[in-house]
C-alpha cells in the first residue's frame, strides 16, 4: 500500500488505565476528544503500555484498561465512528518507538518535567520505560502519522518533543524520504497540540498548586467519574479552601489557587466564564458555593457512571470492541511502520 504523499488530518489521543479516570481528564482532554469526532478522523487509545512504565497489579490492570474504554464511551466516543482499542494490541507502537529511541537525544528527555515529577527522589529507581515515555508517546501518534493531538496543558511539553522527534527524523533520514515518495521530505507531520478544552489544567482539591492525578496516592484529590453523588459531594466538601469569601471579580483569584480551581471547574462543567460564576457566587462563603458546584458536577457525571457501569457488566462485549478498534488501527499503522523500515534501511521480506 502507498501511503498518501502528505499526512491527511487525523487526530490521535490516549489515556493510561492508571485508575479510574477524574474529573481533570474529562474536561482537560475527553470533552474535546468527543467535539473533534464530528470534524476529524479520530483514533482513541487506552495507553496501557504506559500504564506499566509505573508498578501495575496484573490482577487490577485488565479491569482498569476495560473500565477507561468503557469511560471513554460512556462520555461520548462512539466505537464505530472512532477507532478505539488499547495500545499493546498493536505492536506498531512499540516498533516505532524503538526507532524513536534512536533518533531522541538524552539531552532532550534529560529536560521531562513528569520523569522528574514521577521518579520523585529515588531517580535511579525508576523504570527505563518512565524515562522513555516520552518517546513512546511520540510512536503513538506519528504511526499514525497523525496531526492534532488533544491534551490537558500537562502534556505540552511532550507534545513539543514528540514535534522534534518528527521533526529529526524528517531531517535525518530525507534523501531517503524522498525516494520512497514524499517530495518535500515531510514524512512524519509535526503534530499540532490542541490544548482548548474548558478547563485544561484541573488541579486537585486537596493542594491548589498540583494538578489532579490518577496516580495521587488519596481518592480525596480528586473526582472520579465513577463517585457517587454522596462521594462529590463529600470530596467537594473536604476541598481545601482559604477563609476568605468569593471575591466577584477574577482578580481576586489571584494567590488563591483553591478558589480558583473551584471557580474553574464550576465554569468549565456549567459551561460559563469564571467572571460569570463570580458575578453570581461573590461574596458568598464556600459552605454555599460548594453545595452548588457538587450539584452541578453530580448532574454532569451521574450518567456518565451510570453508562459506564452498564457495559461494565458486559467485560467481553468491551474486549470485542477494543480487538475491532485494533484490527483498524493496526491496518493504519501497519503501512507507516513498513516504510519507516524502508527509509531507515531495514531488509524487509
Ligand atoms: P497519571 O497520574 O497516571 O499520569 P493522569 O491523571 O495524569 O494519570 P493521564 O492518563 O496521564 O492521566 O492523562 C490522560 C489525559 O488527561 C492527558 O491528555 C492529560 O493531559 C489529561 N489530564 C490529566 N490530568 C489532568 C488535569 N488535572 N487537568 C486537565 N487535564 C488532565
Ligand atoms: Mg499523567
């Protein structure tokens, strides 16, 4: 098969079975991913590979990949207009990002803000593979040769390496580019990050100044798609706050990043600005504010738990669907890879 001389637009994202998804993944990447389904080709992934560059119970992790496909589809991806499947199905990515591996430059991965976040301290400790991660995530979109990337702000920096890497390899390897046919030497485009969701960087109700995680060690931090209205409204209640009221304008914000966390999630879920939500709630105490936001944000995700947990109840009707995204993608991903081979000079029967 040859491919198209110019990549066609595609977008491409993924989330790590980690856990269970929040509230920050929702609104910082997975209300675009559903949007950008009416506009574009669309390839959704389960990145479990990445899942386990950090220490994954094998009895857990195939519950956590079904619950975050299910997620996805109870948020809106529909499985047949989309591909959605889970990343170690389709070996392309780990072929691809070995390839990558050699074309990054350790000083570039030297510079990772979430290597340095995760690996915390005890750096010689970590796995090889949360040092690399960056370069997998580059894999994951380029064997697509794909062009938009929806993600939450936390993932610009790698969006920007995955651009070099591209961006190298496009250089490294032009004459030979060029002869399998793409004239202007762009063989990979340099994916564009889209990072406009309504909230791009939710931040966990226990410390105003770290982003909402997964991987935080307390469920308190954050708002599971999953909780319960009993559970949001507990977790909302527990946010940390400051003693001051609700300022009315947003320069009140300012130095309060629990206040204004709160303001921002209420905005993004009620689909209004942070000035509008001040207009209405300055001056009251959070006690009050707070009743309010865990209504709204039951409202919002009470569905979504619920669907969620109907195809739950269907394990293999979730597997069915995520071998199905594979087929797709892999015939996607297969051609790009074989021509990688072509142009880094492998022999290839
Ligand atoms: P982990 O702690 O395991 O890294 P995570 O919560 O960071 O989990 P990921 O699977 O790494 O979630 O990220 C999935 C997507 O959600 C990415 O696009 C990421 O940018 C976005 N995202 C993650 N956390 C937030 C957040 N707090 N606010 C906005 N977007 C977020
Ligand atoms: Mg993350």
């Amino acid at each position: 098969m040859q491919l198209p001389q110019k990549p066609t637009p595609r977008v491409f994202s993924g989330m790590q079975p980690t856990g269970n998804l929040h509230l920050g993944n929702y609104l910082g990447a997975m209300v675009r991913w559903v949007e950008m389904q009416q506009s574009h080709e669309c390839i959704y992934c389960v990145v479990d590979m990445h899942a386990i560059t950090m220490w994954q119970d094998p009895k857990e992790l195939k519950g956590q990949i079904r619950s975050v496909a299910a997620a996805y589809m109870a948020a809106g991806l529909d499985p047949k207009r989309s591909i959605l499947f889970n990343q170690s199905q389709v070996p392309e990515h780990a072929e691809l990002a070995w390839v990558f591996n050699c074309v990054a430059r350790l000083g570039w991965l030297n510079r990772m803000t979430q290597f340095k976040e995760k690996a915390g301290k005890d750096r010689e400790n970590a796995s090889v593979g949360l040092y690399v991660y960056p370069n997998l995530m580059a894999a994951d979109i380029l064997a697509y040769r794909a062009t938009h990337v929806p993600v939450g702000d936390d993932q610009k920096q790698h969006l920007e390496l995955a651009r070099d890497i591209a961006q190298k390899f496009n250089n490294d390897f032009k004459p030979w580019i060029e002869k399998a046919g793409h004239a202007d030497g762009a063989f990979f485009p340099l994916p564009e990050p889209v990072i406009t969701g309504p909230a791009t960087r939710v931040m966990s109700l226990r410390d105003g100044t770290k982003k909402m995680s997964k991987s935080d060690p307390s469920d308190l931090s954050r708002i599971n798609l999953t909780d319960d209205a009993d559970t949001i409204a507990k977790k909302i209640q527990k946010a940390k706050t400051d003693p001051e009221p609700l300022p009315s304008e947003e320069k009140g914000l300012e130095g309060r990043p629990e206040a204004e966390n709160l303001v921002g999630i209420y905005a993004a879920l009620a689909g209004k600005s942070k000035a509008e939500v001040l207009a209405e709630f300055g001056g009251a105490q959070f006690s009050a504010f707070k009743k309010s936001l865990a209504e709204l944000c039951s409202a919002r995700l009470g569905p979504i738990a619920a669907e969620t947990k109907r195809l739950m109840s269907d394990p293999s009707g979730i597997d069915a669907i995520l071998a199905d995204g594979a087929a797709r993608a892999r015939a996607l991903a297969k051609p790009v890879l074989d021509e990688v081979k072509d142009i880094v000079g492998f022999v290839r029967s």
